[in-house]
C-alpha cells in the first residue's frame, strides 16, 4: 500500500498531475497494462484530479489507516473510498 499527497500549501501548482503522470509512464515502461487506486469519498479535488486524467470509478471499499490521537498513539480510523481506474 502507498499514498501520495500533496501538502496542502503546494496544491494548485500540477504537482499531482505530474506525479501521476511520471507514475504512470514508469508502470507503461514496465509494461503495465492498467492502474488502480482508492481515493477518499470527500477528497473531491482528487476526485477531480484522477477524472481529469482518465481513471474511471469502478467500485467502492472502506480503507482503513493509522491516524494519530492526541495522546500520540496511533488509532486505525476507516475511510470510505472510491476505487478508479485506467487504462495505460
């Protein structure tokens, strides 16, 4: 599992339309036929994002990650998610 982010102070520059793009000409280099990837129900500008270069909705999951508390521990927290994807 991997997760890619931009902060939220560099947004609006392309960035993540340039991560993708370079992540995807690395897995069509390699021969990878399609991508996938979970995405947030709420994170509608990457929503827009991924729509933008191509990825489709074709399901739904519950992603579940580690989320700190105030005390420092870490607390698995589920998160609704759409699952995209595209064809390279």
């Amino acid at each position: 599992m991997s997760n890619v982010l931009v902060l939220r102070g560099f947004r609006d520059q392309g960035l993540g339309k340039a991560l993708m793009e370079s992540a995807e000409k690395l897995l069509r280099d390699r021969g990878v036929a399609d991508v996938s990837l979970a995405v947030e129900k709420v994170n509608d500008d990457a929503i827009k994002l991924y729509r933008r270069l191509g990825y489709d909705i074709v399901g739904e999951s519950v992603e579940t990650w580690p989320e700190p508390e105030p005390d420092g521990s870490m607390l698995p927290v589920d998160h609704p998610a759409w699952l995209m994807r595209k064809e390279l």
